[in-house]
C-alpha cells in the first residue's frame, strides 16, 4: 500500500521538474566521465572518486532543501556541487589545480565548497564531516531559523565513532539535520554485509531517529523521500534518516581494479541505471521527444568541453598566494 501511495505521488511531480533533473544527472554523469579521462591523462592528480551510477541521490535529495539549507559530505562530492548549481568551470578548474577552482586551487577533487551555495564541500577523512553537519545544525538552531543540513555519507562511515557521537547527539538536541546515507554496497572494496553487522535503519533507531530505506536509483523517490523528511525537521520532529539503495558503476577510486565484484553483479545493477529510469519515464509517460533529450545531452557535451578549456587556459596558483586562507580576517 505504502509503495502504490509512493507511487501515486511520484506520478504528480510536474514534466518541467523531471527534464530538469534529467539534465543534472545528464551534467553529472559527463562531467565524471570528462574527470576520468582527463585523469588518465595527467591533468588530474591526487586521488579521484567517481559517482556514476549514483546521481539521483544527489539530484533528487537537493531538488528537495529549502533557501536556507545547507549541504555537506564526503570526498565524492563532484555530483552535489552540480547539483546545488556550482559553475563546471570552476568545478573543472579546481580539479586541475588551478587558481580559477571553486577553492583556489587548493583542495583538489575530495575538498569542493561552494559558500554562496551553502556547500560545505567534500572531507577526505572518513566520517570527517558528520560531526561539522552536527555543529552547523546546532548553529541553525540556535538563531532559530528554517534552515537544515543535508549531510550526506556512505555506508562505511556507519561503523565509526564521528557516526555513533554525531546521531546520539543531534537526537539528544533535536538538531534539524538529515542524515543521508548513501549505501553503494561497498565501503572501499569490502560489501557492506562483510563488514556491518547491523543494517544503517538499525543503527540509526538505537538513537531513537526515525529511519527509511529508499530506492536510490529512482530520482523519484529520492525527491518525494527527502521532501517529507526535511517537512518532519521542519515540524519540530528532530532530526530524520535516510538510507538510499544504490550503486557506483566504478570503483573506490581510479586505482581500484575492481576483482572483488563480478560482471554479472554490475552489469543487474545497470538495468537500473538513474538515468535510464528516467529516461523511461519521460519518454513513455511525460511524452517526450528523444530529439528533446537529444538536445540536452548535446548542450552538455558543449558545457563539458569548455569547462575543460577553461580549465586548461587557466593559471596555476601564484607562488606569493601560497600562505593566503589561512587565517580568518577580520
């Protein structure tokens, strides 16, 4: 009953919403296959964590946050850039290492922040960021405000302590904070079942957080959930869970030869690729043209390419900026 009700609304959400959602995880899906390339090409250096497979979690779940929202999560964090509407040109460039990134130059692909955006960025230790959502949900709540957190984070940092401190207190506060687990089946190169031995709802309910588990593939469904949960925060009901089922077609990281999945397992998991499902529905349902979604994925294609000029074109960081942004000015 629960699923047909869930359903049912899914299938009111307005033809204009679903293209442009089309079109995020359009810019998203090329934006990191443009990473990746320009990685095995050396114009990338560090370490580079794509999202493929992944992006309603990230289109849908920030379709849903209010003007005052604010986002936060771990080092594969390109997609929630994009999606809270970051330039991919400074996106690129930050990426290259230049002085034209989103940070100067000086984070690199897992340190993304965009403060106009409310976007905390991307944290390269694991589970980093989950006690920051916690300290930025007490400020929100201490000006007595609307505005929430997203907080965003996979399946292993589940089993760390930041996780345990940071759900015990934000329930103790009733913090207006969504946590977002975004379950891709794997921590690193470990299936979440080898290394868990609680599911996420149930940790999340041993702090007395209301919990949902969604299907992550459905951009859809992502959106209806987050909605309703961020409604509850906003109600005074606390803070709100969400683990999201999904699955990202690459590995850890660019180094990650991927031998401890099959091809079978992979190749189930794109039956249900985001976009596909999409897709679906906009041509079968909303009456779509495929020369309409054509039409997009060509003005992504130009979007993807100067974001890779500009990047190029642009400087590297000076020397005499070296010890800039240390300090808070006053």
């Amino acid at each position: 009953m629960a699923k047909q009700v869930a359903q049912g609304r899914a299938k009111s959400i307005p033809k204009d919403l679903l293209m442009e959602w089309y079109r995020q995880m359009v810019l998203i899906r090329k934006f990191e296959q443009a990473c990746s390339e320009q990685y095995q090409l050396g114009k990338i250096g560090g370490f580079l964590h794509l999202y493929i497979g992944q992006e309603a979690v990230a289109v849908g779940s920030i379709a849903a946050r209010g003007e005052l929202d604010h986002v936060i999560t771990a080092y594969r964090d390109h997609a929630h850039a994009l999606a809270v509407g970051s330039d991919p040109n400074a996106l690129m460039a930050e990426l290259f290492g230049k002085a034209t990134g989103i940070s100067k130059g000086r984070g690199g692909s897992m340190h993304l922040a965009d403060v106009d955006r409310r976007y905390w960025g991307g944290y390269a230790v694991v589970g980093g960021h989950i006690p920051l959502a916690t300290g930025i949900a007490m400020g929100e709540q201490y000006r007595e405000t609307d505005g929430a957190v997203l907080c965003y984070m996979g399946d292993g940092s589940t089993n760390i302590g930041y996780f345990h401190e940071s759900l015990n207190l934000a329930s103790v506060w009733d913090l207006p904070v969504l946590w977002i687990v975004e379950n891709n089946q794997y921590g690193m190169g470990t299936a979440v079942n080898r290394a868990s031995a609680g599911t996420m709802l149930e940790k999340a309910k041993a702090y007395g957080l209301k919990g949902k588990q969604v299907d992550g593939m459905s951009v859809c469904d992502v959106y209806l959930a987050s909605k309703d949960a961020l409604n509850q925060i906003r109600k005074g009901k606390g803070p709100q869970f969400l683990e999201l089922i999904t699955y990202r077609y690459e590995g850890h990281s660019m180094g990650d030869p991927l031998r401890y999945r099959t091809k079978e397992e992979v190749a189930k998991w794109r039956e249900d690729d985001p976009l596909g499902v999409l897709e679906r529905r906009l041509i079968e349902v909303e009456k779509v043209s495929q020369e309409e979604l054509d039409t997009i994925d060509d003005h992504i294609d130009e979007v993807i390419a100067e974001s890779i000029k500009f990047a190029d074109d642009s400087p590297l960081p000076a020397f005499d900026t070296l010890f800039d942004n240390i300090f808070a000015e006053d």
